[in-house]
C-alpha cells in the first residue's frame, strides 16, 4: 500500500458540471438552429457560423497568447461567443462580417477585461451591436428570402387586397421586402400610413397588413423560422427544442427566459395594436416568436458572467430586459430591441446584485 | 410520510451502497492506541498517568481542564508507553496518550444500574460527564456542556440526528438498525435531564428500514415522533435540520438552545445511554470503513485509538490504488496524508478514494454562474465571499457572511469552475481569527 496520499481541502467529492461541459452543451442545443437555417439559405449560413466560430476561437488564442497566460480555447466558450455572433447577422451577410463581429467580441469584448467570467457585458451582443453601428446597411437590409416562404411571412398577399403591386407599390414593397418586425414598425409610422395610397385607403390597407401578419398563418411560419432574419434567430421552434434541453440538463435556469418572455407578452398585449388595428389575441404571440427574443432569452439573456446572481435578481433583470425590448419595439427607432435591452440590463448588473444581496440564514433583519 | 427539508443543498450520490448491507462488527484488539487530548471542542484534556503506569481499559487516563472540555479513557488494557504528539484524525499532530495493550482486555467494574430510568437528572449529566461523551457526528462538542443550558433558554425539543447525509457514511445507520431500542431509551434520558416535552429522531428518506423501525419502536409514545427528510445535503447540519423538523430558524451566531432545541446525534445517544446505565465510559464506537478501493467495506465496533491502517486491514486491505484517504465523509472530511492517523470519537468513518476519484481538477475563473448560491443552505454569496478572501479584503468577507458559513462544502461541490470556495473561506476564516487575537 502507497502511504503518501493526495491531501487537499474538503469537499472530496464533486458532481460533473465543469465549465467544458456548460459550454459545449450550449453549443449542442445552439445547432438545431443551425440545421434550420441551412435548409433555408444553403451552406452559406453555417459556412458563416463556422468563419465566426473559428475567428473567435483564434482571437482567443492569440490575445492569451500575448498575454502570456494558458490558452484555455478547449473549454469552449470562446466557440459560443462566435457562434452567437453569427447567429445574430443576416445570413446574405458578406463572408467577412462574422469575423470582424467575434474578433471585436472576443478581443474588446471579453480578452481586454481578463477574460471568461470577467466581462461585463455579453461579448456576442456587444459584437452585434459594433457590427450594427459599423455597417448599419449591411445588418438590416438585404435579407435573404428564405427557399419555402417570404421575408415577412405572409403566405397569401391576396388575402390583403387583390393586386396589392398596383393598388400600392409601397405597401407591396413593404410586405415583400421586409422582416415581420420591420413591417409592424413600419405601420405604426403614421406619415407612412398616409402615404400608402392617395384614396384614403392607407388606414385601412395598414390595418389589414397589421392583422394578416399577426394572424394564425404567418404565426406558423414565424414558429418555423420561414421568415427573413438572422442565421440563428428565425426558428422558435429550433431555439425551443435547444432550451428544454439546457433547461432539462439544469445549465440554465427557468426565471430570465420566463419572466423576459412573460413581460413582452403582458406588455405588446397591452400596447400592440396599432391605431384602429383592435385587439388580436394572437398579437403577443408574434412579438414573443419574432426577431431575436427567443435566442436572446434563452441563451443570450441567461449568459452567466452578465447577469445577476441572486434568483431575485434574475427575476428583475429579466423583467428589465422585457420592458427595454418592448419600448424600442413599439417606441424606438429599431425594428428590434433584444440586444440593446440585454446589453442594457448587463451594465445594471452590479446595481442589481448590490440591491438583492441575500440575507443569512437566520440572521435577524436589522 | 410527508417528508420535509430546508431550502438550498446538493444532492450527491449517496454511495452507501458500500457498506449499508455490512452489519456491525467488532473489530480486532489492536496492539497499540493513541488516545488524543484534543477530541472535542475546548481545552485539551489534562493526562492524569504517567509513561510506564498500567491501565484498564476504561480507566480514566485524562481529565477534563474546564468545563468545556473532556474526559478520556484507555480504551484497552496495557501501559501507558509515551505521552507525545501523534496524528490526529483530521491529519495534524497533536498531543496524545499512546498506550501499548497487553492482549488481556482488562476492563474497570462496570455497574448495571436497573433503574436508572428514574435517576435524578443532575446524577444522570455526571455520568455524561464522566464518560467523556461529545457530539459523535464529527464536530465534538462535549455532551455535558450541550445538555446544560442556562435557565433562561428552556428546552422543549430534542432532535436526533440519524440523517447521515454525508456521502458513504453508514455507521449511525447501522446503529439505529442494531441498536434502535437503546438509541430510544438515550433520547428519552437525553430530554429528562434538559427537560424536554418532545422528541424528534430526524431520518433520511434514503434509510427506510431505518424510519420504518424507529416508527414502531415509537408506536405507543405520544411525545417522540420519527421524521422523514428527503434526501439532500446537508440535511444533518443542525440549523438545517432543526428547520426542516420543527420550522424554527437558529438565529445567526447563535446555538440551538436560543430555539428551546438540543440536537444529538443517534451515536451519541446510544453512549448517553450506555454512559448512564453501565457507567460506561466512551472508548468505543461504530466507524464505516468503506469506498470502492476496500475489499469487504464494513461497520466496525472499534476502540478509539486505533490505528486506521489496522481497520482497512481486517476489511480485508485494498484491491486498487488508494488515491486518497478520508477521514469522516467525503463533504466534510479530512484528507490524510497516510493511514498512521488513529480514529477518534468523532471518527464516523474512513472512506478511501481510488485514483481516478481522487484526481484534482484544475481551478479556473470563476464564471458567475451562481450555482453556489442556489445552493448555499445558509444562504450566502459563496464566490463572493471566496473572492473578498482572495484579494484580502477581510471586511467584505465577514460582511458577506464569512462568519455564517458552516463550510458544508455544497457550493464547491456544484462549481463547474473547481473553484476551492471551501478552502478559501477557511482560509478567510483562519486570518479573521488571526485578526482578532491581534486586536485583544
């Protein structure tokens, strides 16, 4: 018998989470987007998603390099951050765009702080965002259609007016050019109203183009991702299918999703609806399978490093996030607001968790 | 049953499954025992033999040198040959009595006391005393000092502690199975000296035979009832098991009695009522000695001070390579650096770790994640408190609640970052008491 034991502190035992396998989970339940957005645009979505991947990963690498410190690329979180990025740019993108977003995410977004678990904000949102602010064109136009349906998901342009090309090219512009998002701001734009056509008819056409759209049909489509957007963001269905599973394997937990979620819902239900639109119960829907809430509430918003530490917190982050996302939907200037809002709500973080610190267990309250 | 629990806690493999069939068994004579002075929480004991003096076992080879400290006994016959430092359970070396056994087992006159149901309590607390009985869950705090409150905290409650929520550890489990009825004869002497209406012998779900036994052997008494707890750690902590059996929370800083409650582990019971009726002093106890690398794990009757290596050796020595040796249970044990170490009082068990489960993985940045504070039963920020340690803020620290932590081990249990938050906040907690002493 060996006598020189290994003597370390307690506790002796550990259970299988490591940081490699958190990573790499997120990375598993990232791809049934992945498979979805092939089958709509080809290899170019997840050539791009790789370029993003890969540059991030070698970003990692040369900056731990540098900074004399272990290159720790292997637990792959570096790999998830570019993966995000890609997934947040249009699939018609140049081949180029992933790569400066995960360059800039990784190296201004992750490595300058100290890297993983350091950095304030999600270094994939921050990406996007310079993307955005640098190549604004490139980001929100020139969408690619996806190969079995239309950019905004209205199947059946009939059902809006029977020659809606002549009636109205603006319209018809709108309706065939542009994301659901993009449509619904659009139509909350009065001056755009009014320009629809010289009949009068504006109000009206809007408030069709405002029902069709919100409506059972193009819900569908919007539940499958047969929409125009971002390589990893039209599929509710994908995201969903990869959220029970991080959820089921206990990675992230039920609170930011539910109350990020819940609060869009309560809240478009509430202020949706257009001037003279009504109320469609199926309104909240749209809002909470459009764009990029459901990757953005899932696995952006339940990034660790970013967000609070108490349940509490979580709980007023996430509300925070819903409440941001539908003021720049419904008031702001962007189609969009996930990534502004959970950007955001990243930098109240530290006020948060000042503000929920827990109290002992059976310390009395002073 | 309604089983009940407190918030926040793991849930480890129990890996029981070792030594839960293995009933108990006495464990050889050993040739030599190191008694040690420091057993328990407060002073060491002072040696009252000198080298060369024959023993009984059972003699009383130590006194107590206050009131919180302990009595220690020879737990063999022989000679007292060195009064020195040795290895103590927990891997340190401290000051002991070793005494070389004559193979006799000459023991001193017990008594058999028929109704010592009815002593008066202060006879019954002596006797506690004399026996030099602790808490036998690991901590040691000595018995007599825990079922002496002072007058203005009455107590209404004692629980006994039979969650054995530690990973491996069967010994109290064991106990309870063999030695039910005098495990409820020491509840009942246990709440007669402190004045207690009600009785509560709090199970783990993951012992059924065990709640199932205690429920009939409580049947017919109205005032001790059997609660199942479910199965998390660390439900035997006594501010977690005071809360999930009678909803009262300890306040912080403060002990059990502040809640009318005295909680005793079921080992420990079992030597109050030895102590009582016999007059026995303790100098034996159960200890598990278990984990994949021991050939026929088992639930040994061993006298205190005997060597470990002579306890793995009648369980039939090792079939691979040992990676680490702990002394206590896998959560809150004690890594030893060899098997020289000899068992103490507290000793509930031994669990050897091959190699692979040995394996100490690599710390890294801590991600945020906040499994440890889902986790933290005393509802604290581990990370944070680790990270105040780390950069030698010691006020952050105690604000954090440095102090609070009881170091169960949960939230280093559960970082996917291996993250030593336990080693951290001891760390933290030596330097604070550094600290202190350096202020008076």
């Amino acid at each position: 018998m060996k006598d020189k034991y290994i003597v370390s502190s307690a506790p002796h035992f550990h259970d299988k989470t490591t940081v490699k396998n958190v990573m790499w989970n997120v990375v598993i339940a990232l791809s049934p987007a992945l498979v979805f957005a092939v089958y709509y645009w080809g290899f170019r979505s997840l050539l791009l998603t790789l370029l993003g991947a890969v540059s991030a990963v070698v970003t990692e690498a040369a900056i731990q390099k540098m900074r004399k410190v272990p290159i720790s690329v292997a637990d792959g979180s570096a790999f998830l951050t570019g993966m995000l990025l890609s997934y947040n740019i249009n699939p018609g993108a140049p081949w180029w765009m992933p790569i400066m977003g995960s360059v800039f995410a990784i190296a201004v977004g992750k490595q300058v702080f100290g890297g993983l678990g350091n950095n304030p904000v999600n270094p994939a949102l921050l990406g996007r965002a310079f993307l955005l602010a640098s190549w604004p064109s490139l980001m929100t136009s020139g969408w690619l259609k996806p190969k079995t349906g239309s950019l905004s998901g209205l199947n059946d342009l009939d059902a809006i007016a029977i020659n809606l090309q002549s009636l109205s090219p603006k319209a018809y512009d709108l309706v065939t050019g542009a994301t659901p998002l993009k449509v619904v701001q659009t139509l909350r734009d009065s001056s755009f109203v009014a320009s629809i056509n010289g009949n009068g008819e504006g109000i009206n056409l809007a408030n069709r183009i405002f029902t069709n759209i919100t409506e059972m049909a193009a819900l569908k489509n919007l539940f499958w991702g047969n929409i125009g957007g971002c390589i990893g963001e039209v599929s509710a269905f994908a995201l969903l299918l990869g959220a029970a599973y991080l959820l089921y394997k206990n990675i992230i937990e039920w609170r930011i999703p539910l109350f990020y979620l819940g609060t869009v819902f309560v809240l478009t239900a509430v202020f949706g609806p257009i001037k003279g639109s009504g109320y469609s119960p199926m309104l909240p829907f749209f809002h909470i399978f459009s764009g990029g809430l459901m990757l953005g509430a899932f696995f952006m918003a339940t990034d660790y490093t970013t967000t609070p530490l108490t349940k509490n917190g979580r709980i007023i982050f996430a509300i925070g996030c819903g409440l941001l996302t539908v003021v720049i939907r419904l008031v702001g200037g962007y189609p969009e607001g996930v990534s502004y809002s959970i950007l955001f709500m990243n930098v109240m973080t530290p006020l948060i968790d000042k503000l929920t610190m827990p109290k002992p267990f059976g310390r009395i309250k002073k | 049953m309604q089983l009940r629990t407190f918030p926040g806690g793991v849930h480890p493999h129990d890996e029981k499954h070792f030594s839960a069939s293995a009933q108990i068994t006495e464990a050889p004579l050993p040739q030599k025992v190191i008694i040690h002075l420091s057993q328990h929480i407060g002073s060491p004991s002072t040696p009252v033999v000198a080298v060369g003096e024959e023993v009984l076992a059972g003699q009383l080879i130590a006194e107590a040198s206050g009131f919180v400290s302990l009595n220690q006994h020879a737990s063999i016959s022989g000679k007292v040959t060195a009064v020195d430092r040795f290895m103590h359970p927990t891997g340190t070396s401290s000051l002991a009595i070793q005494i070389t056994g004559d193979g006799l087992d000459k023991w001193v006159e017990l008594v058999d006391e028929q109704d010592f149901i009815n002593l008066p309590p202060a006879e019954m607390k002596a006797r506690i005393s004399a026996a030099g009985i602790c808490g036998m869950g690991g901590a040691g705090f000595p018995t007599h000092v825990k079922l002496s409150p002072p007058e203005d905290k009455p107590i209404d409650t004692v629980i006994l502690n039979g969650v054995e929520c530690e990973p491996y550890l069967t010994s109290d489990y064991r106990l309870m199975l063999e030695k039910g009825a005098d495990i409820v004869t020491g509840l009942k002497l246990i709440m007669k000296i402190v004045g207690a209406k009600k009785g509560i012998i709090g199970i783990e779900a993951n012992k059924p035979d065990a709640i199932k036994l205690m429920e009939k052997l409580l049947a017919d008494e109205p005032y001790l009832e059997v609660v199942g707890l479910k199965l998390r750690y660390p439900q035997g902590a006594e501010k977690q098991l005071i809360y999930a059996a009678t909803k009262r929370k300890v306040p912080a800083g403060g002990l059990p009695m502040a809640v009318g409650v005295v909680v005793q582990n079921v080992g420990t019971a079992f030597a109050v009522y030895e102590a009582i009726r016999y007059r026995k002093p303790l100098v034996q106890r159960v200890i598990s000695i278990t984990g994949s690398p021991v050939n026929k794990p088992g639930n040994l009757l061993a006298r205190i001070g005997t060597p470990f290596s002579e306890l793995v050796e009648f369980c039939g020595g090792t079939k691979e390579t040992v990676g680490k040796v702990i002394s206590g249970g896998p959560m809150m044990g004690f890594a030893l650096p060899s098997l020289e170490a000899t068992m103490g009082k507290g000793s509930s068990g031994l669990v050897l770790m091959n190699e692979k489960d040995a394996r100490m993985m690599e710390e890294h940045n801590c991600l945020r994640c906040a499994r440890c504070v889902d986790v933290c039963p005393m509802n604290l920020i581990p990370s944070l408190i680790a990270a105040a340690v780390k950069n030698k803020n010691l006020d952050m620290a105690v604000s954090a609640g440095l102090n609070d932590c009881m170091k169960c081990g949960s939230c280093a249990y559960v970082c996917p970052a291996q993250i030593r938050l336990v080693q951290w906040i001891d760390t933290g907690k030596i330097r604070y008491a550094e600290a202190q002493r350096a202020k008076k």
